[in-house]
C-alpha cells in the first residue's frame, strides 16, 4: 500500500492590479444576460444590414436575436422602416421568411389583418362590430430607424437616443471612405459557443495578434497604430500596415484600387472600430468589413460577417475578393475558437477574475460602460 | 457622409377593445406553465384514448406528458383502470414501452414489486422484516377513470369532480353517432412548437378559414352553423356543409354511409367540440375525427390526431378513408403552422396583447375560464 | 351513450417504515443539484484516474463534469498536480484535449500566460507596466492530490480533510491486492439519464440481483457476503463466489492467475465499496474494475468503467480480459437501464417517496449521509 498527498494553499485571490475582469455571473448567467439586453440592446442603436438589401418598396429583411424578431422594410416613399415581427391582433409572426419583398402591404396570415409599409393597420376582418375599436390604435410596433453611408441601423427604445450622438463623430471621421457606394461581395455566419462581451473584448486589443494570428502579425505589427480613449458609443482604433504590405489579404497584395477618396495616410493603415454594442468595423484601403453581433443565449453569440467592395474594382473582369475572404476566415476561426474557449474557462468553478493588462484598456472601458449601463437601467 | 434618420412614437398600447389577449408570459414563462398543469391538468378529466386500444385483460398504454407518466390498464373484470407509472417502493417507471400487455399484473423491474391489474400491491420481496409494513398500504397510485361511448378519460385529481358534470350533456347530444361503436383506421401523431392553448384558441374559431383554409371554405363557409355560449369544460359549434358537399373530404365527396343514428339535420353538419382541457371532437356525417393535445413544455404541444369509421363502412372491400385523412392532414399542417408562428411573434419583445373580434368569443371564454382555474387553484 | 367511471381513493400516502426514500426533488430540481456540488463533489476527495495515465512530466488529462475543467498533471519532479484548467488572466480555457502532453509549461493560448507544472506563472507578457502586478500572485488554481496505490484522487475544497482520514483504513484492507501494479485493459464511457445518487444506490444492494441480473446471481448469491455499517465516506461490503466459480466472468472461469498478494478467503469473494461520492471499486480474485461516476445535470450521469489486471497476467500470449469484460458490459447495461427507469419514474407527478426494506441500509445510510452534508453546507 503506498498513499502520497499533496495538499495546496488555495489562497483568496488577491487583487493587485487596479483594473480585474468581470465576475464569472456576467458571462454565464441567463438573468444577467436578460438585465444586459434591456440595458442594452433594447435601448441602443444595433446595426441591421446595408441598404442595398432593401432594392425596391416592399422588400424587407428580419433582425432575429434573443426574444427579438424586427422586420427592416422599404416603403412606398422608399424610406427605411422597421417594425417588430408580430401582428396586433393575436401575435401572429408576420414574415417567416428570412428576406424576401411582401406585395405593398403586410397581410398577417392568421385573420389577414393588413399592415401599410409605414405600419398602419388598413385592414382588420370582423372587428367592425368590435365597440370602440380603430385601427388607427393598433400599427405595428415601430422600431427607429437611422441609415448612415448605406448601414442601416435600428433601435428598440421608447426614446433613442439621437442617432448623431450614436455615431458621435464618426461619419465624418470615416465619409473619406465613401462606405454608401460599398456593395457586399461575400457573406459568412458564425454560430459561437461564447458570450457576446467575449467577441467585443477579443476585438478589442491586439495583444492576442502576435499568438494566435502570425499571418495577420505579418501583415499589421500588433503593437503599431493607436487606439482612441474608450467612448460611450464606440471603441477603436486603427493599426499600421508594413512596409510592402498593401491590405489585409492572405499575401498582404491586392490587385484593386484603393477606395477612391482616402488619404494617402490612410492607405497604409486599417481601421478597427467596435460601434457598440453589435457593429465591427473594418476600414482597410482597398475594402470594407463588416461584423454583426447577435446574442442568442448567455454562451451563444451569431456573428455575421460581409465583405465590401467599390462597384469599379468588382466590374472589373479580373476582380477576385478571396484574398481578403480567405485571409479573414482563417483570422475569424482563430477568434472564435478563443472566445469558445474563455467562455468554457469563465464558466468553471476554477475561474476568478483576473488583471487586465495596460494594453488591455479598451476592455476596461467595455466593462465600465456595461457597469455603467445596467446600473443606471435598474 | 450621409445619415438619415427615422424616429418613431412609439405610444404604449391603448385598449380600446373590451377583451385583450393575455400577456405573453401565458405563454413563454415555464413557471406559468407548471401553475396551469397543477391548476388544468392535474385537476380535470383528460381524454387517454379508445377502449378498443384495450382488447383484453392486461392490456395496457401510456400517458405521458410534461411531468405525467400513466399506465391506462385493462383489468381482470374488464374494467379499465389508470395508475401512475412509478413503483411504490424506489420509483422506478414499470412499464416502458409505449402500449402492451402485461401478463396478469405489474412487475417492476428493479426489485419485482408486483401488483395487480387493480393496483394492489402483492409482492414485495425482502420487505418481510420491515416494522409496520402492511402491502396494504402501497398500492399504486390511481388514477381515476371514465368510459363515454369509447372514449377514455382520467384525471388524476385527489377528488375529481363527477364525469356527468364534465361532459355536461354532451353524452346525450352526442348519443346518435354512436362513438361507442366506431373504429380507428388513422392514428397522425405532431409535435409543435407552440403552447397548448393556442392550439385550442384555432380550433375554436373559423375566421382564419378563409385566409388559411380556402379548401376547407369551400366545404363549409366559415360563417355558417353558431358556436354554443363557452361552457365550464367545453367549447364548441357547428358549421353547416354547403349544398352537394357530402362531407368533410378532399372533394367533399365520401362513399361511406352515413353513420347510422344520426338525424337529416346533422347529416348537413359537423360539429368541432373542444373538450377541455385536451380533447377535440370532430363529428362528420360519416366519420369522427379526434385530437388529443400534451403539453410538453410552454412552448412545445404534441397533437395525436386519429380518425374512426364504423365497422360497417370499414368492412367493405373499397374501404378508403384517403379523402378524409388528406383533407385533414393538410388542414392540420395550415394549423399547425399558424399556431406555431403565433407562439413565435408572442415570443418576441415586441409582443403586446391585442384586441379580440366578437367572432372571437369563445376565445375570450377560454382566456376567462383559464383565468379562473388560476385563481381558484393559487 | 354510454358511460362508466371508476373513481378512486387516492389517499394522502402513509409511511408505516421507518425509512423512506428521499422526495423528488433531490432527483430533478436543478438549484438542489448545484447544492449538492457544493456540499459533496466541491468538498470531497473525487477520484480522478491512475497514475499509468500520466507517464512522464507534462503528461496530463482533464477532469470534466458539471461547471467543473481540471487539469490534473505530472510535474518535473514526477509529483502529481492538478490545477483549475482556467487562465489567471481572462479566464480562457488552457488544455483543451481530454488528455495529452505539453512541452513543460502551460501556455495560453490566447495571451501566452505560462505556468510551471507545478502551476507558478512565469510569464505574463505586457503586464510588466501593471502597478503592482506580482506574478506570484496568479498561480494556477491549485486543486490537492492524492495517490492511493495508483488511485489519483483531486480535492477542490479551500482545506481538504486528510486523505487518510478519507480512505478511513481502507488503503490497509486492499493493500494485498497491490493495486498500484495494475494495469488498465480497458475503459468504456457510458451516459446515464440518471442522477448520480441513483447510481450509487443501484451499487449498494444486491436485492435486484436476482430480478435484474440472473447472470451474476448464478456466480455470487445475492444474500452472500456482508455489508459494513455505512461509513462517512464509503459504503462496501463483500459477496462470495459460488462453488466453482472462480471469479466474475461471463461463465465463471478464468485463466488468469489470482492477484499474487490476496489470501485464500479473498480467493473467494468479490469485493464492492462506493467511495464517496464518485468511485466505485470492485476488486475480484483476478482482476479489478473502477467506476467513476462525473455528474453532468441533476438527471445526467456520465460513468466511466475501467478493467485492470496485473502486468504478469496482460503479458502472457494468451491473456484474455473478455470474459469479465462482456460479463460487465451485459450487467452494466442492466443496471444503467434500471437507473433511468427509476430517474424516469421519480420525474413524474406520481411519484411518492417509499419504503426501503432492511437490506437496504446503505441506501439509508446514503441518504442521511447526503442530508447531514448538506445539513453542514448550509
């Protein structure tokens, strides 16, 4: 018989670093999740998609998430509205669809009860005899509405926000890229097994560049480029490119033009903007990025990705995207394999909050501005 | 740079309807849920199944749904019985497959407990020992038991209210089509993904027959026949077949006779009874259809949907029930859609409950008789 | 028409015995399961696996089961250590194979944090400008260790009873079989829909033997052997081989040699403890076989089953394991399928708590065991 035991210390954990990571609860309790989207993504302006999405009157798109079904429509003036997915009558979902173009007017498919692209209830069967009922009081659900250089966004809230607030200065900062003139060549979506926070913060910083993306540490130094303060609406900043590096691509070449109104400064740089809380942004000379953040559950998170390009460089008969579309995608499943993987670490009993970095800033300013938020939403 | 923006009153909802649809936690919370089953299920008579599924002594099948696990017996007298499948001595569930027959009585598998076809505990091996204990004590735990004209109900309440005063006449109404005597020849089993209440609210009203049935509206227009006042455990009516439709079929047309004992009258009718809370009865010139609804979760129902003939028509060498099967397969499939969408768009944050038409009157009563079960069962 | 109705009598249940099996809830209610963790996995000694699983420094596996990642190790002293498989720094996951070997530190693969095996942080890049960051202060969360002659055990609480005071004198009782030489011929991984206490209870009585295990009963007689009286951390007892059986294989033989050490008496018996909460060892003339049980959900067990035979045996040409093997794999199977019947049964509204009989008295002695633990844990 042999026994050998090694017992430990299990210390409290001590805190010596000013800035600590979020408790575990933030990144696995559905309850928190549930106080974090009326906090958040009911009270703020979410990215919805592009407006070349919506050619015509009629045509529309859905904006699903946690509890959450939107219809992002057209209308006859060729105005961009939206309004929540759900009839007044019973509830019934309106559109099933994913995208699709309805023919002048929502017809709900339950009772028929008709809906104007502007929301107005213009036809409800049977309720004539109904006492003091007019359908002027029952419109659809409406849902804010804001388009800036073709992004549509949305907002949920009794009262936005004015969307110029929102943006605080960036249309003007980014109008150089001409973003409204951008069409999308290719379109990813990504299931994450991670909390939408865990993909904002792995966006955040490039300390992770140099060890989990060499090919993008190749292309971009990490520790090059600054990052303005953290902002109430938004987080970025931008990297540098290397000597002979022309773009984010598998070989750092590019056979398009650069988007015609930037900066020569600005061609040797990349741009990376997290416009809170759902919209990543990529400016690199040559083409646009795009990421949107869906949370669907405390540890599910659907990110969807777009790749934008100039009408001129895809007219071209020689026009080929992959490059960037190959690059990223190797660069994405690099991300979400360690944000899958912080999400199963912080959900252990093992986990304690850790110290941030001073090149972890931005991820400072992330959990102030949510601590920030749930407190003042009760 | 270009930015538009679309702000939106978004007025909280008026009322101005005298009934309002329940808020969406009637149909989303799990809590709410478990309330309704101790408050509905656990209290009323529930339609199990046919006789006929019982052909002889030791005959038996399950009943299960959410947190319900129920052995529907034949005994040895030829009396049906129902027990809670779960054996008085560790739990263990004793029978597993979905319908058989046991040979003489109930043996668990765990520890050979034994109990008769009438729930008397008679074996309980190594229990010799055991202070005070008497067989007499465990049997297995009943379930009450009702026979109507085939019909199988149970209920599982300590003290069930008496079955004349569930059926409340309908047994004497019902009397000339002589349920007792008919055969199953379909069983269709569905699961949706909707609450179980939304099954029952499309069944009780045709104003969605136009939009979402034109086949069906074109046997029986949705406005004809008239709806019985909401009775404590029914609601129901009758809708009159248009002229040259013989029946409820693909083409409205049947080579069955009508079913023996029923008047001139009833021959241009069907009547749609739900039986509350699971049972639906479809009573056609020539055949009866029936609809048994398990809730399995608050968002999840499971229909088991079968058709009966009399053995007469059955016997018959062209015997083909296909007209009524697929009439009522793609009816069920439009209805099943239509519930499971209005379980989607209540799902939603942007739900809020809407105004009822007076056609909608015994949805209004079966809101109002669910609010009351509530109540009264805390 | 026709009606009939059996009511029933269904009285409040009695309780003649003296005990009872525990209500529902300690079988289905989550909040009950997360207290059990606390009270029992997060402050017991948990077995882990054998020492032959980790051969040189670096070599490691994962301990994984509900809300629970560790990493247990060899370090460079050829100790065995275990550690929170979580990184100081933001939480990310840190070994993600099952079981592997890594190049003589940890490092995460996010930012590069590196431990020592013995789970020292040594390397916390761009942290060297963080006021006050010390590395010593962010060590690996350290889990104690335990070898009980090739048994690894892991204890996650802050201050571990003495592991000698776990074993409770068992380490001397099974010091012949020399369970340190053994070695592992074959594992099999099996997924229960069951609570794990449901598990142990089904290992702790030979009662269903005859009913659910005719095999076994025809080697070793159910009412052989004897129990010890339940002790605060195990639960065991022995059962004897009938004549001419020779140990527990599918026809009773065997070519192996018995293990070297064991007398003439163990030549005879087998064996069975439940060391609590989640290893159960049953030792046979020839062989040895482990379980362990990993709770996954309050109705979800994984077990893990092991065969071992000394090094003398597995090298002779014609050694064969499968007589115990397919022996165990057919009783297993029984005995799984017998434990989601009762975790079947128990899940139901018809469930009451029963009568043990006096043959269970483990099982008694399990339940007031987990009562008082839980009692202490608040």
């Amino acid at each position: 018989m042999s026994t050998s035991v090694r017992y430990t210390n299990n210390r409290p954990a001590v805190s010596t670093a000013e800035a600590m990571t979020l408790p575990a609860g933030y990144y696995t309790d559905p309850e928190m999740f549930q106080r974090e989207l009326r906090a958040v993504h009911h009270d703020m302006w979410l990215s919805a998609g592009r407006t070349e999405q919506l050619p015509e009157a009629g045509s529309y798109f859905l904006v699903r998430f946690a509890g959450v079904n939107i219809i992002v429509v057209r209308d006859k003036n060729g105005e961009i509205a939206a309004f929540h997915n759900t009839c007044r009558h019973r509830g019934t979902q309106l559109c099933k669809e994913q995208s699709g173009k309805v023919a002048g007017k929502f017809r709900c498919p339950y009772h028929a009860w008709t809906y104007e692209l502007d929301g107005r209830l213009t036809g409800a069967p049977n309720m004539e005899k109904v006492e003091g009922f007019r359908m002027e009081d029952y419109p659809l659900g409406a849902v804010a509405t804001a388009i800036w250089d073709g992004h549509i966004f949305i907002n949920m809230a009794e009262r936005p926000i004015p969307f110029s607030e929102h943006l605080a200065g960036l249309d003007k900062k980014f109008a150089p890229w001409g973003m409204a003139d951008l069409k999308m060549v290719e379109r990813r979506v990504y299931n994450l097994k991670a909390n939408w926070k865990l993909i904002l913060q792995n966006y955040s910083e490039c300390m992770h560049c140099p060890i989990a993306h060499p090919q993008l540490n190749k292309l971009s130094h990490y520790m090059s480029g600054d990052n303005e303060p953290p902002q109430p609406t938004y987080l970025g900043g931008s990297m540098d490119l290397r000597p002979g590096v022309k773009t984010m691509t598998t070989d750092g070449q590019s056979n398009h033009a650069n988007l015609p109104g930037i900066s020569e400064e600005d061609s040797r740089r990349v741009y990376y903007y997290a416009i809170l809380p759902n919209f990543l942004l990529n400016l690199d000379p040559d083409y646009m990025m795009t990421f949107q953040l869906w949370p669907m559950a405390v540890d599910r998170t659907d990110v969807v990705c777009e790749w934008h390009y100039h009408p001129d460089a895809i007219a071209r008969p020689d026009f080929d995207p992959s490059g960037a579309v190959d690059f990223w995608e190797m660069t994405n499943q690099q991300d979400w394999e360690l944000s899958d993987r912080a999400q199963e670490g912080i959900s252990t009993f093992g986990y304690q909050p850790g110290p941030y970095s001073n090149r972890e800033e931005l991820l400072t300013g992330l959990d102030r501005w949510l601590l920030d938020r749930l407190a003042r939403h009760g």
